[in-house]
C-alpha cells in the first residue's frame, strides 16, 4: 500500500476543519439564547469592565453583610421597598428564581431603604418570601448602583463586574430569567 502524506495532511485539515465548524455550532445556539433571553428581559447593558460597587450592610437579623463575602458568585441584586406596588408583584418571583439556582453558586440579595423591621417581616411573610434583607439606611449603596427608581435589579458576574440593569419589575422565575442566570454561570 502506497502512502501519501499530501492526502493524509489534506484529509487532516478537512476533518478538522468539520470538527472546529461542529464545536463552534454547538457553542452559538447556547449563546444565542442567552442574548435572546437577554433581550426578552429588557436588561439594560452597561458598559464593559464596570466594577460593582463594594459595600457592607446590616441585615434583616442585624448582622453585617459585606459585598465580598459574595465572592465568586453571581450576584442578584434588588433594590426595593415595601410601599412599592411593583416591588410586591416581583418579589414573589425573586423567591421562585432563588428555589431554582444554586445557592452555591448564586447569591439573590434584596437592599431597601425602609427603616421598619417588623414592616419588612410582615411583608415578607405575607408574600411567602425568605429572600436575604439588606438596609441601606443611608442610602450610599443605592447611589453607588444609580437606583432611580424602584424596583432596580442589578446583575454582577462571578469576576465582580455589572453585567447588567432592569429597571422595574420583571418575571425573574421565567425560563428567559432561568437561562440568563444559569448562561452567566457558565
């Protein structure tokens, strides 16, 4: 049998030729999604490299919550109140997202201005909820995060960078949510 190194090479570049343009398939139609899913949410963009803000909060328990403690997670952020109207049809979505994601790996934080505990309790239970707290007294935090008006959701990545911003309520439990968080995961 004659062996002929031109056609062994050209049989190589094209099989990997297949094999590069088969990988490269497979990895569009999960990036697709996500921008589609992206879309769907209407999550505003913001501009690359935009570090997340640190910053330190007392929760509902009266413990401090430092932002690094969320390290290496992604990191749900929703800024809210208990007299917004909003706020209270998407909050219950806020705890069906949680119950999907990976706590591991996820970290859904609410951040309010309110100053009544037993408020926040009573709202929290009326809604069935048992997100994570946080107060923002002062208010830095939410001007840190240009929070104009409420709800505002903000998305940091697991490297601590803003991915993205929604401002108002959003269906955070729909498989467009779902697929967003878990392609960010990835």
């Amino acid at each position: 049998m004659l062996h002929n190194p031109s056609i062994n090479r050209r049989t190589v570049l094209k099989r990997s030729l297949v094999l590069l343009v088969f990988a490269c398939s497979l990895s569009q139609p999960r990036a697709l999604l996500a921008e589609e899913s992206f879309k769907a949410l209407k999550i505003g963009s913001v501009p690359p490299g935009t570090v997340a803000a640190p910053f330190e909060l007392k929760s509902l328990e009266g413990k401090s919550v430092p932002m690094h403690q969320f390290a290496g997670k992604l990191v749900v952020l929703n800024f809210w109140a208990t007299w917004c109207g909003p706020c209270k049809e998407e909050m219950p979505t806020f705890e069906r997202l949680r119950q999907k994601l990976d706590p591991e790996r996820v970290s859904l934080l609410t951040v309010t201005t309110d100053l009544q505990r037993d408020g926040i309790k009573h709202f929290l239970g009326s809604l069935d909820v048992h997100l994570p707290v946080l107060f923002d007294e002062d208010q830095e935090v939410s001007r840190a995060y240009m929070v104009r008006a409420l709800p505002t959701t903000v998305i940091i990545d697991r490297q601590g960078m803003v991915v993205g911003r929604a401002l108002g309520p959003r269906d955070w439990d729909s498989p467009e949510a779902v697929r967003y968080m878990e392609h960010l995961l990835e």
